[in-house]
C-alpha cells in the first residue's frame, strides 16, 4: 500500500495502513530504532489525519496538542487535513500540524 496516497484511500484500507504502522513501530520499538519508531508513528498520524473531518476544526479556535502534555495550537486556517497556525507559548513562528493532532480543549 505505500505506493497509494493516503487521500486516495478508503477508511477501510487506512485503518489497515493504521494498524500497520502501529505494529511496524511496535517492533522497531522492541528493537530499540528509535529513529524508524518516530517516523512510523508519524506516518500513523498522518493517516490518522485523512479519516477526520477538517471541517470539525476551526480557524480561532484553540487545541490541545497530542503527545505533548501542556502545549495548545491555535488554528489561524486550514489547507486539507492539515491546521496552520501558531503555538501558544511557543515560538511565534507559523507552523502545520496533521489535524489527528488536534484535541478540543474542554
């Protein structure tokens, strides 16, 4: 499946690709590739990102940032399945995260 885009494929096949990656890295894991653990597991949240709606997300409004306890995105638009804006707290500096990032904050 690596040579389809994930915005090309059904829920079906990437939920398949999901648990894929996710046992890739469980093993790179076990096998202490710290490097090929990371980039599985990115390309998890990636594919994660194309089975959301980025209509549920919206420009002004603030999400806590997955796997970072404590830092919050602040969406200033969206382009696909990816948020762009700024960090709170952060840098300043304009950056894109995947939306599977993303969770409300409450």
């Amino acid at each position: 499946m690596n040579d389809i885009r994930y915005s090309r494929m059904t829920q079906h096949e990437l939920n398949q690709e999901i648990a894929a990656l996710k046992e890739k890295a469980r093993k790179a894991e076990q096998l202490g590739a710290v490097n090929e653990f990371a980039v599985l597991e990115r390309k998890a949240v990636m594919a994660k990102a194309y089975l959301l709606n980025p209509k549920e997300y919206k420009p002004g409004e603030i999400y806590h940032i997955e796997g970072d306890p404590g830092s919050y995105f602040k969406v200033e638009y969206l382009n696909g399945v990816f948020a762009w804006g700024y960090r709170l707290n952060g840098s300043g500096k304009e950056e894109a995260l995947p939306i599977s990032m993303l969770t409300k904050v409450k």
